[in-house]
C-alpha cells in the first residue's frame, strides 16, 4: 500500500479527518502494477463519496480516474465496489462508515479502464442487441395517430423495469456473471421482462425463450439475490426473473 496524500485541509471546524484508500492501476501501461493509494482529507457535512473523490482528484491527483455524470444517482456511471459491497459513489455518504475507512475498487466483471474506471457502455450496448431489447411489432408507426391504449397498472409496471440505470452493480453482484462470461444478467433479464410485458411487443414465448432460454440466460440464474440486494433503485429482479423462468419452462 502506498500513501502518497497525506495531506490534510485547513480544519477550523473540527470536522473528523477520512482515510480512502483506492485501487490504483492503468492496464494500457505495460510498467504500471496494481497498488493501493490512500489518501485523508477532511469530511465536510453531507459529503458522498462522489465529492469526496472530486475533492481528491482537485487538490491531490489529477491522474485519479473514475467515471460520473450525472451526481443523482440517475446516469449510473459512478458504479464502484465500496468496501466489498458494489454502490453508487454520488449516492453514498462517506459518514455511514464510523471508523472513517473506506477501500474503493472498480467493478469486477467489466473491462477495466484504469482505476476506478471501467467500461459498462460497450458491454451494455452488446447485451441489448444480444435480447433484442427493442419493441417487435408488425404495425407501422403513424404519429398522426394516438398510440394503442395500455392499461394504467400494466403501463406502471412496464416503467417500474424501465427504471434501469445500467449502473452494472447487480452484475458485479453476481455469482454467476463472474464465473460466466456471457450470462446477460439480472440487467438482462430485467430487459427480456419489460419487453415480455409490454402489449406493444409482439413477440411470443418461444421467440423469447430463442433469446434468453439457456444457461448465459434465465436458467443461469441461481437465485442468489445479490442482485436485488445491490440494485440502487430497488427493482423486482427476482420477481421478473422468475416471471421469465416460468414462461420458459411451460414451454419444455
């Protein structure tokens, strides 16, 4: 472990000093290796681990990478194991850690970029193509027209789905993604689900159980709800995994 930053702000205040620890490693530098890095700071009131990280990245390292956007916890960029548990860093305050000690870690799973960075974007983008995760329908769309009508509790629960950020914590929650590559996920699944649900989609069973009917798909799954213990926006994981499984069952 090395601790280059052991600088510490002005403290008038009195406020606790914070010790983060980060993995550090740019896999593209064929010289680099993989250390920890710690740095202590000051923790100012409502602090997350996202401010706490800028404040890092302002004043003591400018080479520190890691990805954010939107700071809401709605982009899902800031993603990051946060001692041993996958979190989002702008939803996370830094004083719900009583000891002051915190161990940052990129996502396992995904490419790694460099240090807190890695590449959901790609591996999203792939896992959407490979589900299909677009409305099949042999209407075409005339926007003079208004749309076929949707039940109020059916069109909810297709946007309750919907509220997916791609943040990739519940496939860096997974014991299966870890051990198999190509398993599409909960995040996956959870796509399969939405459009399964959706009465503008007219696809069938089988056509679906084409998509996700094997082990990389619903029969992957071991039910172990990391999951849905993670998901920063407390989705049904488990329920419309289930809900799939079901379908694809019936059709054995």
């Amino acid at each position: 472990m090395i601790d280059k930053s052991a600088q510490i702000d002005k403290n008038p205040e009195g406020f606790r000093e914070i010790e983060i620890t980060v993995f550090r490693y740019n896999p593209q530098d064929k010289e680099d290796t993989p250390e920890y890095q710690t740095y202590r700071l000051v923790e100012t009131p409502g602090m997350t681990l996202y401010i706490a990280l800028i404040k890092i990245w302002s004043t003591m390292d400018h080479h520190l990478s890691f990805d954010f956007v939107c700071r809401a916890g709605i982009c899902g960029s800031c993603s990051m194991v946060v001692n041993g548990k996958p979190r989002l860093a702008c939803k996370t305050r830094t004083n719900e850690f009583e000891d002051g000690k915190i161990t940052l870690l990129p996502l396992p799973t995904f490419k790694h970029i460099k240090d807190l960075s890695v590449d959901t974007g790609n591996w999203m983008n792939e896992m959407s193509v490979k589900v299909e995760s677009w409305i099949h329908s042999k209407e075409e769309t005339d926007i003079a027209v208004l749309e076929k009508r949707v039940e109020p509790d059916v069109a909810q629960a297709v946007f309750d789905l919907d509220r997916c950020i791609e943040c990739g914590i519940c496939l860096a929650s997974c014991s299966t993604k870890i051990m198999r590559e190509d398993f599409v996920g909960a995040v996956g699944l959870n796509r399969s689900a939405r459009f399964a649900m959706d009465p503008h989609d007219e696809r069938t069973d089988e056509e679906f159980y084409e998509l996700i009917g094997d082990d990389n798909g619903v029969f992957g799954c071991m039910s172990l709800m990391g999951c849905e213990d993670h998901c920063p926006k407390d989705l049904p994981l488990q329920t419309k995994i289930a809900y799939m499984r079901r379908k694809m069952v019936s059709l054995k």
